[in-house]
C-alpha cells in the first residue's frame, strides 16, 4: 500500500465527518423544536443526509474499494447538492442582521429568526462544502484508479482502496519497503507491481518474479512489465539508467 495516500483519505474522510455531525447537531436541533408540523420535509431530509454520510464513512474507512468509496461519494454528493440547493431556496435572499427583534413560530412557542437564519446559512454554507469536497474527492480517485490501470493493474477498481498510489508513486508496494519506508517508490525509482529495477555502476544479481539476472558491470536493468499476466522483458542496457 502507499501510506501517504491512505493517510490523506482518512484525512478527508474525517473531515467531511466532522462537518456533517455539525450539520446533524443542527438539524437535530431544528427537528426538535419544528417537527412534526414545522417545515417538515426540510427538517427530516436535513436529518438524514449527514446521518447517512456518517454511517458511510464509518463503514469504508478502514477497508473499501475504489468503485465503492466512487459510489459512496458520488450518491452523497448529489444528496449534500441538493441540501445546499435546498437551503439556499428555503432562505432566499433573507439577510439575517435585518430580521431584528422578529420571531419565528416553534411547535411550542417561538425562537429568534435571527438565530435561526444563522443557523440555517451554516447548514448551507456546510452543505455547499461537503459537495465540494466530495466532487473534489472522487475526482481524485477517478484519476488515480485510471492511473493504476494504465500502470498495469488493470482490477484497480475492484483491488482494496489503499493500493492506489498517490501522484508520483507506483501503485501496490508495500508500506515498509522501498527507498521512503511508508510512502512507496516514487515513480523513476520503481517499477509498477513490487518488482526491483538495478542501477548500473555495481554487479549484482537482480530478482524479478522468479527470475535471477546476473547484472553485467557498467549496465542496467531494465525490467519492464509482462502484459495479461506474461512474464516480464528483462533487458541489461549499458551505462545508467535513472528513470523507468
């Protein structure tokens, strides 16, 4: 796995958390003193959307795939598009430092529409960034799942999450190898699926699949990847070869 990858996705996972339990905190607030009979459609929708987002996340941030966490963001970011949509509409051009001394009628009396104009724009303006972040999101993980398949893996989309590389990285070493333990081979010091590249200089005997090449002094080995399974083409090119 590429550490740095699956430290940045929990990242994100976690903040986009943690602005939906504000959401939930406020919108649980509004149900209590609105529902059943206030603003109902708004008020249980406004429920349900960061309480399935939490209970997403929860669920895929320890393992998942990249065709799931695509479906998982792209479903909940249509759902926050629409809250944001919503929001805005319901409020309209309303400024809140106008609405004064006024009251806005509760199922048991009534509350500042000041306060709840404040509370409604932070619903809003959360909603309109959790979208953001989630489009942001599965954009990333469009373009490093079609990386990984364009490198050679070509199951990326059904293969554990945390295999795709970052930017810069092979897909699929493991954590505590390579050059930079935890963060994979940066690309030009690797080769895509765990196999070794030798750089010229020093004899050696380099280990490829299976396969034992005795490098030549003054040359390097180029090992390059077999296609559908076949094995790799392993060719010694005299002087140094810096980047694969």
């Amino acid at each position: 796995m590429t550490q740095l990858f699956r430290d940045l996705r929990v990242y994100g996972l976690v903040a986009i958390m943690i602005l939906s339990a504000t959401v939930l905190g406020l919108a649980a607030y509004l149900g209590s003193i609105f529902l059943p009979d206030i603003n109902r459609d708004f008020s249980i929708f406004a429920i349900i959307v960061p309480s399935l987002t939490l209970l997403g996340y929860i669920a895929v941030i320890s393992w998942s795939q990249p065709r799931i966490d695509a479906t998982i963001l792209f479903i909940l970011g249509v759902l926050w598009l629409t809250m944001g949509a919503w929001s805005a509409d319901f409020l309209g051009s309303t400024q809140c430092v106008a609405l004064g001394n006024q009251r806005t009628p509760t199922k048991n009396g009534s509350v500042s529409s000041k306060s709840y104009c404040y509370e409604m724009r932070v619903i809003e303006a959360f909603s309109w960034m959790i979208f953001c972040l989630s489009a942001i999101f599965l954009w990333i993980l469009i373009a490093l799942t079609s990386r990984s398949r364009a490198l050679g893996r070509p199951f990326a989309w059904s293969e554990p999450v945390i295999e795709l590389p970052w930017f810069g990285e092979w897909p699929g070493w493991p954590a505590d190898s390579g050059p930079y333990p935890g963060y994979g081979y940066p690309m030009g010091m690797g080769y895509p699926g765990g196999q070794p590249v030798a750089y010229g200089g020093q004899p050696a005997q380099v280990v490829s699949g299976g396969y034992v090449v005795q490098q030549n002094p003054g040359h390097s080995v180029v090992i390059q990847p077999g296609m559908n399974g076949q094995a790799p083409t392993i060719t010694q090119v005299p002087g140094v070869v810096n980047s694969v």
